[in-house]
C-alpha cells in the first residue's frame, strides 16, 4: 500500500464493504427485503466513510475523498438495484 495515494487508501475500503454488504443482502435478505435493505447498506458506507476520515490526519481533499467514497458506494448500490429489484418485485415487494 506504500504506492497508493492517501484518496485511494481512505476510499477503496467503503467501496470493498459496500460490496460485501450487497452480497450479504443478496445471499441473506429474503427477496421481498432486499429494497428495505440496500438503504441501511448506503447508511452504513456513510458512516464508515466519515469514520475513516476521523481517523486520516490530512485535512486537504476532505471533499474529494468523501465524495469519491459515496459515489463509489452509490455507484455499488444502483448496480445491484438494477440486480436486485426485479427479484424484489417477482417476490411481491411493493414500493
């Protein structure tokens, strides 16, 4: 990691948990849940990113790095809506 810039350290993690948070939603949730949960996914990648831009020293590029974390995990969370969804409704989810 002592090639990777501070941006892609503090970023790449939120973008890997929401990932991993889409699958567990995806092999868990039952389908009819899975547009209940996908929010509490985009909340919980919120919250880590402003975690870890507690923990980061550097004040410069605040904006950039929490903009490029979310846009990254909402980015993640409209793919697998795209995925997702269309089973919801099949299940008889409703919005």
């Amino acid at each position: 990691m002592a090639g990777m810039s501070l941006l892609m350290r503090s970023v790449v993690p939120v973008w890997m948990l929401s990932i991993l948070a889409v699958i567990a939603v995806g092999v868990f949730v039952s389908p009819g849940d899975y547009l209940l949960f996908l929010p509490l996914v985009l909340g919980l990648a919120l919250v880590v990113t402003f975690g870890i831009q507690l923990i980061v020293p550097v004040r410069k590029g605040f904006v950039d790095r929490v903009s490029a974390s979310l846009g990254g995990a909402v980015l993640v969370l409209a793919i697998a809506t795209v995925v997702l969804a269309p089973l919801a409704f099949s299940a008889g989810a409703k919005l």
